[in-house]
C-alpha cells in the first residue's frame, strides 16, 4: 500500500493538504473545485472531512442552501439581485426552494454540479479522509461513505498537513 | 496537426480544465489539444494550467464569444 502510494507520487511532485467542515450546497463548492482543479494540475491533494463537510461523503447527496443568516446570498432576478429577508427565510420549505432555485442556476450557468466535482475528485485520486470521530458523534458508518473514503483523525491529517505545500481550512 | 478537439463551451470553472487535463491524457507527447471554451475566466486559467503543468500554451485566440486554445503536450 505504501509503496504503491510511493510510486504514484513523484519526489518533485507540490501537495495540497484540505480540512473541510461545512456541507451546504454552497459550501461544498471552494473545496470541491479546488481540490478537482489542484488534481489536473498534477497535485497531490487530501480532503479531510469533518463535522457539517462529512455529509459530503455519503453516497447520495442532496445538498441544500440556507438563505438564513447569509446577508450576502442576492440571487439574480428579473434583472435585479434580490435577497430574502430572515423572516421569510425561517419559513418551513424555503429552504427546499432556493435549493431548486441554486441548483437550476448552476445547471442553466454551466456550473459543475457537487456529484460531478466529486466524481472528478475520485477518478483523480483525491485522496478522501472522513474523520472518525465525526462518524461516531453523528453515528455514520463507513459503509454509508462512498467508496475509496478512508478512515482518520487529527494526527492523520496532521502529518499530511505538515509536508503540504497548501493546507486550507474551509 | 491537432491531435484531439475539445469543445468546453457553455461549461464553468473549473469544467473547461477539468476536461482539457482528461483530453490531454489522449495526446501523444508533442502533440496538441485544441479546446474551446465561452468562460472568459478560462483565459488566465489555460495560461496558469499550462505553466504549472509543463505544457506549452501555443495559441490563446478569441473569436467573439469563443476562446480558443492550443495546448501542446510536452510530458
């Protein structure tokens, strides 16, 4: 196993090291393109996944946005930006609708979707660490993870973090 | 002589370099990848792919709307 991780990796070759911790639609987004893009250009790039980014993880996504308490979500409307006031926005299926609203204009905008970021992800052999401790605090199994998802913790990260040319925490 | 054509038009960050890197696995070395793309971001992403990849950036045209790359393989 070693070895083989040895050989695909080339002395010279930059690493890019990620904690990601946050799960909505939206968030899910920096860490996704980042760590495809990273990839194809030949980088070495881990994602650790914590806390509310460990959902990211699970084998059926279905990722929502919250325009509650996000000041700056304006979304392009007849030809204005219009945001949603924290009133309207704590109303039960809000939430739902401005998911379908997001994920519309991110097809109709030619914007990857998460599913197709992450599948870029896995066929570029980002390396996808969950963090045991999260499963456990929020009784996940390994078996609800996608495949190839190993399991660690902070040391884990650490040491992949420490040899990193770029750590981000997002 | 282009080796293989991508047409990455309509599609946005990071699709249109997602999708060159994968082309380009089907280049022979020395060969080139002629791409296609509408995303005017996708201007100073080809350059910084290229350079960081040790590819050669050959052409970066524009034609109206259209951005048009060619990328030559070099390893």
């Amino acid at each position: 196993m070693a070895a083989q991780a040895i050989s695909k990796a080339p002395s010279n070759q930059k690493t890019m090291t990620m904690i990601v911790t946050k799960g909505a639609l939206d968030w899910a987004y920096p860490p996704f393109i980042l760590g495809t893009t990273a990839a194809a250009m030949g980088v070495n790039v881990t994602m650790f996944f914590t806390f509310y980014g460990l959902p990211l993880l699970l084998k059926k996504l279905n990722l929502q946005v919250t325009p509650l308490g996000n000041a700056a979500m304006k979304m392009p409307m007849m030809g204005m930006h219009i945001g949603l006031p924290n009133i309207v926005g704590a109303i039960p299926g809000v939430d739902a609708a401005c998911s379908v609203m997001m994920k519309n204009l991110i097809k109709r905008k030619g914007v990857a979707s998460i599913e197709e970021l992450r599948e870029a992800a896995v066929e570029s052999d980002v390396k996808m660490i969950a963090c045991q401790m999260t499963m456990d605090l929020f009784e996940y199994k390994l078996d609800d993870l996608i495949e190839g998802t190993t399991l660690g913790g902070a040391a884990t990260f650490m040491e992949k973090a420490l040899k990193s040319d770029v750590s981000l925490f997002i | 002589m282009t080796n293989q054509v991508l047409d990455a038009k309509g599609l946005n960050c990071p699709l249109p370099i997602l999708k060159a890197k994968k082309a380009l696995k089907d280049v022979p070395v020395g060969g080139t990848l002629e791409v296609f793309a509408t995303d005017p971001g996708s201007v100073a992403d080809f350059e910084a792919f290229c350079r960081a990849t040790g590819n050669e950036l050959v052409e970066s045209t524009q034609d109206k709307d259209v951005y048009r790359y060619l990328i030559k393989r070099l390893n």
